[in-house]
C-alpha cells in the first residue's frame, strides 16, 4: 500500500458504535489488510478516505484489490463510495472488487452502495453463510451469520494455495453459543464495543472477548472497535488483563497502528 510490500494489518481507525465515531474520539476508517500482495480494505466508516491521504508515508487507494462491508451500518459503510471511486482512479480504470451482503446494494431498502459506483467495479460479490471468494491471491470465508441488526459476517482469510487461516475477523455480534468455532486464525481480531454485556445490544464485551481468546488460544488477539465504556475502561489495561487470564498475547489496537503479519511465523 505505501510502496513496500509487507503482509499486515493496518488499523486506520478503531471506533466502535455511534458515539465515539460521531465525537471521534477515535477514528472510524476502516481496515486494511496486505497479504502477498494483495490489498484488502475492510469497512471504510467515516473519515477512512482522509486517513489514507493524512497517513505517513501515504496510502494509495488506487493500490486496492478489493473492499469488504462485514455490514451496512454507517460506522462500517460511510465511505464505500468514495473509496470504490478512488480504488478506481475516479472511475476511469474498471477494477477492483466489493464484497458485501446484499441488503448493502439492495434498492428495496436502505442501500449503502449507490448504482453508479456499482459499474465502476471489476464484479460485486454478495457474502452469504458459508460462502468462500477469491481475490488476487487471497481466500475469504464467511462461516456464519452474526446476531446483529442488519445482515452480518466475520471473515476468514487466508492465502488460496494455503490450508491454514491467517486472519480472523469477529465483525459485530451479539454472543451466541459457538461462535468461537467458526475462526480459526493465527490472528484473531474482534471487534469489543462494550467493557460489560448489555441485554439488547447485539454487540461483544470483554467476558465474550475472553471466553472466545480462552477457547480459540491464536497466535494473538487483537481488540478493536470500542465504544465509550471500553475507551473509559482503557482498552489497553483490558489486553494485558486479558493476556494474564488467557496465557494469549492479547493487544488493544491503536488508530493507525500495524500488526506484521510475519511475526506470527
């Protein structure tokens, strides 16, 4: 993405739910993830153009393969458009994909893709239970619907010619009993908006975190996506916590921050 190519992931922003993105306590940009060589850029929320413009050295969308919606709420959704036109040269170079479930394109509804920035595309992939997509030379599995508002998936990537999954993504969802069994990374990241469970919201929290790392055991665990009672909780005292309960290197993810995917051997 910026010149060099280097398999990790980028977390340009690392809010979760409504109010700490529209205060931005913490950015909403997306996710990136580099792996051989290809670019995957993962719910671009709010603010994720002008992170790949402000970063240093800077990202150039135009080096994209592909963008993944895990869902279409606005904090995952908000800058699809504007990427898809980026990753396309202003729409005069057709390439790149999207991933997304399809009530994120759906004219009967409230779709997050508008029609024209659809014919910029290479091809649109709609992510379903069980489904399996190639892009470049990485392989993406979406195991199992979520619990959540709209239609949700978490991913699972990893390279086409290789057995192993890299990275898992727990995208939003309420617990629901195995979910854990459906990730199997080598880096495991999970999206932890709230510090204790709330009846109703269809979200993580760190007993779930917890019972998920525990029984999974990756390589590391990442947290990220947080809400207002994990920033005040510090979500950085809640990984070495949750490192000491589990024996699993556990970080809290930092806006702007880069795992090196090579570490975990």
């Amino acid at each position: 993405m910026t010149g060099e190519e280097k398999d990790e992931i980028m977390f340009l922003g690392t809010a979760g739910a409504r109010f700490v993105m529209i205060t931005q306590f913490r950015s909403s940009a997306g996710t990136v993830l580099s792996l051989n060589g290809t670019n995957i850029l993962i719910d671009p929320g709010p603010g994720t153009l002008v992170r790949f413009a402000s970063s240093k050295p800077k990202l150039n969308p135009a080096k994209l393969h592909a963008i993944v919606l895990t869902h279409k709420h606005l904090d995952h959704s908000n800058d699809v458009n504007v990427m898809i036109e980026a990753m396309t040269k202003g729409g005069f170079k057709h390439r790149g994909v999207l991933l997304c479930p399809n009530d994120a394109l759906t004219d009967e509804g409230d779709a997050v893709v508008l029609n024209h920035y659809k014919g910029l595309l290479e091809r649109i992939e709609v992510l379903k239970e069980g489904g399996t997509y190639t892009v470049g030379e990485i392989m993406i599995n979406t195991p199992k619907r979520h619990v959540h508002g709209v239609e949700t998936y978490g991913l699972n990537i990893g390279l086409k010619d290789e057995e192993e999954t890299k990275v898992s993504f727990i995208a939003d969802t309420r617990y629901f009993n195995g979910l854990e069994n459906y990730y199997d990374g080598k880096a495991l990241v999970l999206n932890v908006v709230m510090y204790q469970r709330r009846e109703g919201v269809d979200h993580l929290c760190v007993a779930d975190a917890k019972k998920i790392i525990a029984t999974k055991r990756p390589r590391v665990a990442i947290l990220t996506h947080f809400g207002m009672t994990m920033l005040r909780n510090k979500p950085w005292a809640i990984a070495k916590q949750l490192s000491d309960e589990t024996g699993v290197a556990v970080i809290a993810a930092r806006d702007g921050m880069s795992f090196d995917l090579d570490t975990l051997g």
